[in-house]
C-alpha cells in the first residue's frame, strides 16, 4: 500500500513516465495540514468487528456503505496514509481493507464485508486522535449509522473517484531486462569454459519472454544478442524505454571453485553520492529528465536536493526489490550471501529507476556452471527472478499503469 498516496498525487501531474522525482516533488509543494493516517487496526468486538484510524490530525470524514460487493467506506479529508502503515489482515466481518486517494486531497478507506453490515462511529478516548468504527450485524441492516451529525455525513453513493479516470490511460510497467556483458566482454569464463555473457542472454531472455506474458507487464532487453554494450549505453537504453525497473543478469566468479550461490545487488550510498556529483555537474550538457523533472533550470540547491530525492526513493525501491527477488531465489538454489549486498556497479545508477544485480549463480563453480547452462536451470531462474518482481510491483505499483488501476480501491 506504500504508494497510494503518491500515486494520487503523481497523477495529477502526469501519468507517465511514473518517475519517483515527481511525486517527491508533489509531496514537498503538498498543502500542509493534511492529517496523515498512521495505524489502521481491526478488532473483535462483541458481535462485530472495530476498526481504529489513528490519526495526526482532525480530519473531516463521511461514512456509508455500498453493495456489489458490500463494503463499509470511510472518506477522510485532507488526509494522507502514512508510508509506513500496513494494513491489517481479514478480521471478523471485515475480509479485506483498501485504502486509496481521493481527488482534493482525501484518502478513502474501504472495509470488504461478508455480509450487510450496521456501521457506527463510536467516541474515542478522550485526547486521542483517533477514529473509530464499530460494525455490527445489528437488525437494521445496510445503514450506516452516524454517531455524531456534524462530523458524519452519509455520502452519495457510487462517487466517482479519481482512479477511474486514469483507467484508460493506464499503462503496461516496463521492466528493463540487462544481460550482462556480450561480444568483445565474456564477463568471467568457468573452467568448462562456459562464457558468463551467454548465461546471461540466455536468462535474460527468458525472464523478458516470462515478463512479456505477464498481465500489465513489458520487457525490454537493453542487448538481444552477442555484442558488446556500454554500461552506459544500457542505463541509457532503460531510460529511454522508461523503465519502471532495471534488472542486471550475472554470474559470479571467485578464484576458490567451492563458493556456490546467487547474490544481489544495488547501489551503495557511494555510488550514488558520486552519480548525483556527475549528474549535476553535467546538467546543463543534458536533456535528460529525472523523474520527468528537468534539472537544467533549477538553481544547484534545489537541483541536488531534487536529485537526492529522487536516488534515495530509487535506493529504497531497490532494496525493496532486491529483498523479494533473493526470497525467491533462495526457493531456487544456493544462495551465497543471505542479505541484499550494496556496490557501486555502473548499470545501478540511475538517479530515477529502481535497479537491482543478480548475480545468479558462480560460474567458477564446476556444479554451477553446469547448472547455469542448463535450460530447465534457466528457467528456473528467470521465474523465481519474476516472481521477485510480481510481488514487488504487486504491492507498489506505479501510478498510472494497470496494476495501479487494478489495486486502487473501487468507489
Ligand atoms: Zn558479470
């Protein structure tokens, strides 16, 4: 649910590319006072079910219920969910919870229902900003119940929300898929003499054949064949594409041939110090956009603190990435270091584009380098790879595509 909130408000301002400057921007410029939703709680009660909003500020709020499916609905406004808040798991009468934005500045929050349910706002602790909800199977059904006129408001049904206008727009993600090396570049060579740049084609094209075949999903191959492209080169090709994602495909080699096992990788905090000195020192030179955001006309203050906003929501949706792809790796085989590793490889440094490196197996080991020619191994990889992916963009996906659309709450 992390990107709800900034997905309302990037989406505003453009549906694509979704890039993670923009949205920051939007949160900077947002109008203050708009209370942020830090917990989201469900409880059993007597007969029902509770539900607990805690709030940083007071909100305005309205509160009825809808059928087809039947769902208890809780608009707030102005307020904002927290980046941090997980929603809770089924509970009682309540199966599911979404929470999504609202065109002007709200955030609605759905409760899924079993069956028609009474829902009632109770008083909550004196002092306490919170907001609570009480859902009973009480006798007079599909009617919600407002506890204090002045604060609940039964709403029209059916509002339109702001999602559904973005639905015809909504795009494919677009997953930049990097085999690494080719040509004049073999990358390591295991002592079978398998080259790491066929291995790398050879996965990477079946993670873009998988990726293709996904709903809401696009691969583009930075190389599709044996030649050589600049690092460089290939962080550019993803850029142009606008990738949502950029995947690097290796295989390791060490000297001892006994070290086995997958590794990842994204940028280090140094890396991308070093990339943001380059990027604004070339800024004028360039026409590039990070995240859709030029730098070129801003002043070196702002243009380095846009910059490092922008790295620092990519180093973070990295790392989020990163963690589910080693997850489903390990389901695979081996892996060497259990915990996503930081370096300063080249290709992760996009200012703007989530980036991981997989290092999938070691070539320098004799029963790896079987493996990693093997087809069925490939496979293997390129799907626990995109199962990784899937389950990333599944609960962060970027405003304006598909998955979007399909994970916002409907009205
Ligand atoms: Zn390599």
């Amino acid at each position: 649910m992390r990107s709800l909130v900034a997905s309302d408000l990037s989406s505003r301002r453009r549906t694509r590319p979704a890039g993670l400057l923009g949205l920051l921007c939007l949160f900077v410029l947002a109008p203050a006072g708009a209370a942020q939703v830090h917990d989201v709680r469900l409880a059993a009660i007597s007969g029902g079910t509770r539900l607990d909003v805690a709030l940083s500020d007071a909100v305005t709020d309205s509160l009825f219920t809808l059928d087809n499916p039947t769902r208890v609905v809780l608009d707030l406004k102005p307020a904002t969910l927290d980046r941090q808040v997980h929603l809770p798991a089924a509970q009682g009468l309540v199966h599911r919870v979404r929470v999504g934005p609202r065109e002007g500045g709200g955030l609605r929050i759905v409760l899924d229902v079993d069956r028609q349910v009474v829902a009632r706002r109770v008083p909550a602790a004196a002092g306490e900003r919170h907001l609570v909800l009480e859902l009973t199977t009480g006798d007079a059904v599909h009617a919600a119940v407002p506890a204090s006129p002045v604060t609940v408001a039964p709403a029209p049904a059916a509002a339109p929300v702001a999602v559904a206008k973005t639905l015809p727009a909504a795009r494919d993600l677009t997953i930049a898929v990097d085999a690494g090396h080719g040509g004049d570049d073999p990358g390591a060579t295991g002592r079978d003499g398998t080259h790491e740049k066929d291995v790398t084609l050879a996965v990477a094209r079946v993670l873009a054949a998988r990726i293709n075949a996904e709903h809401g999903m696009r691969a583009v191959l930075t190389r599709d064949g044996d030649y050589f492209v600049p690092l460089r080169e290939r962080i550019h090709r993803a850029r142009v594409a606008q990738a949502d994602l950029f995947v690097s495909v290796h295989a390791d080699a060490v000297r001892d041939p006994n070290v086995a096992g997958a590794s990842v990788y994204v940028l280090s905090a140094r890396g991308a110090t070093s990339e943001a000195a380059k990027w604004l020192a070339d800024r004028e030179n360039s026409a590039d956009l990070v995240g859709g955001v030029s730098l070129d006309d801003k002043d070196n203050v702002l243009a380095s603190v846009l910059l490092d906003l922008s790295q620092s929501a990519a180093m973070s949706s990295s790392m989020v990435a990163a963690e589910k792809v080693l997850t489903e790796l390990n389901q695979v085989g081996e892996v060497r270091k259990a915990r996503v590793q930081q370096a300063g490889f080249v290709v992760l440094k996009s200012p703007d584009i989530p980036s991981l490196l997989i290092e999938t197996a070691y070539i320098t080991n004799p029963a790896e380098e079987r493996r990693l020619r093997d087809e069925k191994y490939q496979s293997r990889l390129a799907d626990a790879i995109l199962a990784g992916v899937r389950s990333y963009f599944h609960e962060n996906p970027p405003p304006g595509t598909r998955l979007a659309a399909l994970a916002a709450p409907q009205p």
